[in-house]
C-alpha cells in the first residue's frame, strides 16, 4: 500500500527510471545469453514470462478497497504518466502486431488508420476530455445519466459501451492468444486462457490503479520493442540512425522494383495469405479520397467516443492536467504510429532489394524455401512460398504471407538476432495486454457502477460495489476469451468495428451533452438508439453482401450510425422541451475549468 | 458557479468556443483534406518523400501533436486571464 501511495507518486520518476534500466539490462542479458547458446524458444519463452511477472506484481502492489482508488485511481495521475498509460491503452495488438502490416499490404487506403488513430485525439482533447474530467464521473455512461438524467439514458449508454468494448476486446485476447501460443510453444486455445490470466492479473485486485501502473510500465516495454528493430534495420540499409526522415528514398526504390516486378494478383490464391499487389505511395481507384477519409472520420469519431480511453482522463488531479495528459498521450502514440510506415517501407524493401543479401523477390525458389525464417513461418501456416508458374524462380506474386506477422517476422527477415523477436513478441503482448485491461475495466465498470449500483442496487456499500466489478470483471474477460478462442474475425476487422459501434452510439450525444445546451433526454435517446441501431442494420446489410451506400462497406458503417444519430438527436430535441434550468446549470458547470465537479467523490 | 459570475463565464465560453473551432478547422485541413488529396500533392517532393505520401505518414501527425499543444497553450492563456486556475 505504501509503495503506491503518495510516497510512490514523488518517487514515480525514479521508479520508472528503474524499471526501464532493469528491462535494458535484461535484454542485454538475454543478448548474452543467446550468444552463449541457449535456444531461441528459451528467450522467446523467457521475454514473455519476465514481462508478464512484471505486470502482474504491479497489478498486485496497487491493489485497493477504495472506490476512486478502484474506478479513477484516486484522480492523481500526473499528467505525463496517464499520456503513457493511455498511449499504452490505446495501442492494441492491432497497433503494434497489425498496422505495419496492413501498411505494407494495403499502400494508401490503409494509411487512413494511421490518421485516423492520431487525429482522433485533438477531438478529444478540444471536444471531450477536459469537460469530462470536470464533470467528475467514474465512467462514461455516468455523464450521460447524470446530464440526461433518468435511468434509460444510462442504460442505452452502457448497451453501446458493451457492445463497442466487447467486440474490441475479443481482437485484443485473440492477438495475445496468438503471440503466448507462439512464444511460449502452446496450442492457441490454450494461448488465449493464458493471455487472459496475465490480463486479470493486472487488473483484478486494483482496477484503475493497478491498470494505470501496470499500462505505463507496458507502454515502455512496447515502444522499445517497435523501435529497435526498425532502427537496426536502417543501419542495415544505410537510412541513417533515425529513418524516419530519410525514408523517402525507400519509399521511391520501392515504386521503381514495383514497376520491374509486377504487382499482379496471384495464379491462384492461398487462403488467408496475402500477395503484394497495391502500389506502396499512390491512392489507387476513383473514390480512393472518399474512401481514406470516411475510414479516417470513422476512426477519429470512435476515438473520441471509446469509453477505455475518455476514462484515462478521469485519473488526473485537475481539468489543465487532463488536457495535458491528452497531448502527452498523442506525443507518445505518435512515436509508434510514425514508424510503423517506415517499418513497413524498410521490410519490404529488405525483401525486393537484390542488392540487401535478404532479397528473396527473384531469386531461386529452392534458395528461399531453405531459409529458416521462411520455414518457421510456414510450418505454422502464416507464410507460404508457391512457384505457381513454375520457372523455378521466386516472383512478386509467389510470395504470400499474412498481413499479421510482418511486425513479428521483420526481425527474422531482416536476419537481426533471435533476442530481438523476443523483444517484439514482448512488446506485442504488452501492447494487446493493456489495450484488453483497458477495455475489460471499461466494461466491468460500466456494468458494476451504472447498471448494479445505479440502476439496481443503490443502497450497495462500498466492499459489495467493488466485488460485484471485481466478479463481473471476470466473468466479462472469460466469455472474451471464450469468443476468441473460436477466431471469427481477423485482428483488424473486429478494431474497426468496435470504433464504429462507439462512433454511431456515443459520439454526437456526448459532444452535444457539452456543446449544446438545448440538447435533452429524448433526444440523447433518439440520438444513441436511432445512431447504435441503423449503425448496426447497415453493418448487417453489407457484411451479408448488400448494396453499398456510397462505397461505404462494413469498416465504414459509423459514417451511416453517426449521421443517423446526429439527425435523430437534433429532431426529437428540438420536437421536445428544454432541459430544465438544473440541468443548464450543470452544462454551464461543466464548461468552467474550476469549481466543485458536478458528481462528488465516492459517488 | 454563483449567479453574479455567469457573464464572465458567458465570455470565458465564448472565448473557447473560438479556440475550439479554430483548433477543429486546422484539423479539418491536415485530417480531410490533405490526404483526400494526397495523390495530386504526390507530383511534389519534400526531403526525398512524395510530398502526398509524407504528409499521411507523417506531416498530419506532427500536425495533430503540434495543434494539441498549441490549443493547450492558448487555453491555458484564456483559463489565467479569467482566474480558473486555483487548482494549479
């Protein structure tokens, strides 16, 4: 308890500052030892368990019985370390596993992720984050109960949390699932159970407190991990000892070997796998503008409506720290999100380049299938090498591979040392780990707080509230599990949906909560019911193969639930009455930076 | 928040709400319509890059930090002016 109180806030600096010397001089370690011998599972294996035992002996030392301690972390985050803990929250397995990936496949149109996921902070930050924290609540459903009063606005509130949360959160145990089967040698099903027992670990004993720790600490091991390699790459191919600004020429080598190559769809194709057959620079396709930005907007509108990070806002000590912290956290998202474009420019690159010795692109196909990185990715079926014409020789559209393991095979292709695919798996699990603490939290305490304690029970004490969250917390992390363990959407497909869902059902009642004055219950219901439901009716007309609306396909369904709820909410607003003077007072309170906070402490 | 204050809050409100759709507009530009039309800016080069292309993996970025900071300074100057800043 010491350890973390406030004791430990004046020493956090030198905590951390610890901590990230320790987690050097363990990689420096496994280095050592991997030039001594010992096998590449054996640091895989000890990467992922050392991390983990971090994590879990946080999560353990935050654990608390007090219940803004339980849902905010008793409101004394600084600022600079909730930027790390929701940088952390933020970047899933979808982040750090697939989004180089998707780059390196997808070119232009899948870019608008990378803008999407950055741009979505400065709605945050001008449009939520500080009203929020002034406002006082614990969760997001509890602002929209309390300014919409009544307890059907809470209700739908929570509805739309679970659903966007939910269907995250599967994404995020099936990538740690993926990366515990592979590091730790066990069957994924297993993998998923293990991943999940690391995640409650964190979190369980010490909710917002023990997950905020725990995501910092995260944060740094999973920013290691994604530089590193791509750094070492670049003195590899003499991009200097930051790429970042020099990869231009990269990028131009690449559109050239493009042209010399061919980018054409494979002779037949190998399910699941992709080939490369996108230009790396160029939009591609007459709507190729529309389509970036409506993926874009989709993105930055779920950011600034997902509940697990408008949360991380409520930790902080003041409304000015809260604002901070939001430029912190897109500061150190925005050091991944940077690189993971020229990650994917430098690996493929490493992979066209006749005159880089790990070209494969051209060269004879016996020569490629002996090399050991093809091989272990084969075996387990995320690569395949098929000389489909066969002249013996490797072509541009022989080569399939699934967009997911670029991150975690780079290492291999690139011929750099086992201990730094250790090093990524770790980060990669650190990375999907806190995004599903996070997300698991967000849920846990939408359901403990909005619907048992304000809805069914309010007479609860505190020791009942915090186990109900606690059991719940369990129970929600379990059917993740469960729904991961069946793997029915990829990694990605699941992360847009989620921001869609939260987009179609939060977004516009919650900046109108703020922003419009006028704005009242039933159009706060119209607004999240109407906007969740024809969100979710066009996902299930595209997905099953109906007629796009504007080439709007099932990535893109928060454009169609947001314009929905938007035209709902204003409508039935203005059909109805104002709010009463109460609740102007309490928008006019939320505006001003200083003051009491609308909802007290232990609420 | 008492009654007698609620004109300096109107003015402090009004204030933000500047800000606000300053720092939305600004974003507008680098989040919507650069990259709608990275394809026409890709004819331009800028230190080595497709000007288009740095710009999505890059430029808007840089942007979308500096204009979060740049909305905090300029918020924090309104909050002090107005006094809302006891907590500090």
């Amino acid at each position: 308890m010491a350890l973390i109180q406030g004791k430990f806030i004046d020493n956090i600096g030198r905590v951390y500052t610890i901590y990230t010397g320790g987690f050097i001089v363990f990689i420096l370690l496994m280095a050592i030892l991997e030039q001594m011998g010992v096998s590449a599972n054996t640091i895989g294996i000890l990467f992922v368990a050392f991390t983990i035992a971090i994590y879990a002996l946080i999560g353990w030392l935050s654990r608390t019985m007090e219940v803004d301690a339980y849902y905010v972390a008793g409101r004394q985050v600084p600022a600079v370390y909730n930027g790390m803990a929701t940088a952390a929250d933020w970047m899933s397995g979808a982040s750090f596993v697939a989004m180089a990936g998707g780059i390196y496949f997808g070119g232009y149109g899948y870019i608008a992720f990378v803008v999407g996921w950055t741009g979505g902070y400065v709605l945050v930050n001008s449009l939520m984050a500080p009203y929020l924290r002034k406002f006082g609540c614990y969760t997001v459903p509890d602002f929209v109960g309390t300014r919409y009063g009544g307890n059907l606005a809470r209700f739908f509130a929570v509805v739309v949390l679970v659903v966007a949360s939910f269907t995250y959160v599967t994404a995020q145990i099936n990538a740690t699932g993926t990366i515990a089967a592979r590091a730790l040698h066990i069957p994924f099903s297993y993998g998923v159970w293990f991943g999940l027992l690391g995640i409650l670990l964190c979190s369980m004993l010490g909710g917002m407190r023990a997950v905020t720790w725990t995501q910092v600490a995260q944060y740094i091991v999973l920013i290691v991990a994604y530089l590193v390699p791509v750094i070492w790459m670049s003195n590899v191919q003499g991009f200097g000892l930051i790429p970042h600004f020099s990869y231009g020429g990269a990028a131009q080598s690449i559109v050239a070997f493009e042209t010399q190559y061919g980018l054409n769809p494979p002779l037949e194709a190998v399910a699941g796998m992709s080939v490369l057959t996108t230009t790396h620079l160029a939009p591609v396709g007459d709507l190729a503008g529309w389509k970036f930005v409506t993926l874009a907007i989709c993105m930055m509108t779920g950011t600034a409506s997902l509940p697990h990070i408008l949360m991380r806002y409520f930790t902080t000590p003041t409304v000015r720290a809260a604002r901070k912290s939001v430029a912190w956290s897109l500061l150190f998202i925005f050091l991944l999100y940077f690189t993971a474009p020229a990650l994917a420019t430098l690996t493929k690159l490493q992979l066209l380049d006749p005159d880089l010795p790990t070209a494969i692109i051209g060269k004879p196909i016996e020569e490629v299938l002996a090399l050991a990185w093809v091989q272990n990715w084969s075996s387990v079926n995320m690569l395949a090498v098929v000389d489909q014409n066969a002249d013996g020789i490797l072509q541009l559209n022989e080569f399939f591979m699934r967009p997911d393991i670029v991150v975690l095979a780079t290492p291999e292709i690139a011929g750099l040392p086992y201990v730094i695919s250790g090093l990524v798996a770790a980060g990669g699990m650190a990375a999907a780990m806190s995004t599903a603490d996070g997300l698991l939290l967000a849920i846990a305490n939408a359901l403990s707080h909005d619907l048992y304690y304000k809805i069914i029970d309010p007479k609860a004490d505190t020791a009942t509230r915090l186990i109900v969250a606690r059991v719940l917390l369990i129970i929600i992390g379990a059917l993740g599990a469960l729904v991961a363990s069946l793997q029915l959407t990829g990694i990605l497909g699941a992360v847009a949906w989620a921001f869609c869902f939260a987009a179609s059902g939060l977004f516009f009642p919650l900046v109108l909560g703020i922003w419009w004055k006028r704005a009242n219950r039933p159009g706060a219901l119209a607004g999240m019911g109407i906007g969740f439901v024809v969100g979710t009716i066009y996902l299930w007309w595209v997905y099953t193969g109906g007629t796009q609306i504007l080439g709007l396909d099932h990535l893109r369904f928060g454009i169609v639930g947001m314009t929905a709820s938007l035209v709902a909410m204003v409508v039935v607003t203005l059909m109805t009455e104002a709010p009463d003077e109460e609740t102007q007072k309490m928008v006019d309170a939320t505006r001003v930076p200083v003051g009491p906070p609308i909802l007290a402490s232990g609420h | 928040m008492s009654v007698e204050n609620s004109e300096t809050a109107d003015r402090y409100w009004a204030k933000t709400r500047s800000l606000t759709i300053l720092v939305l507009v600004l974003w507008a530009i680098f989040a919507i319509i650069i990259p709608w039309f990275a394809g026409a800016l890709n004819s331009y080069s800028f230190l080595g890059f497709p000007l288009g292309y740095y710009m999505i993996v890059q430029g808007s970025l840089i942007a979308f930090v500096l204009l979060i900071f740049f909305q905090n300074w300029r918020q924090d100057s309104i909050d002090d002016e107005f006094g809302y800043n006891e907590e500090e």
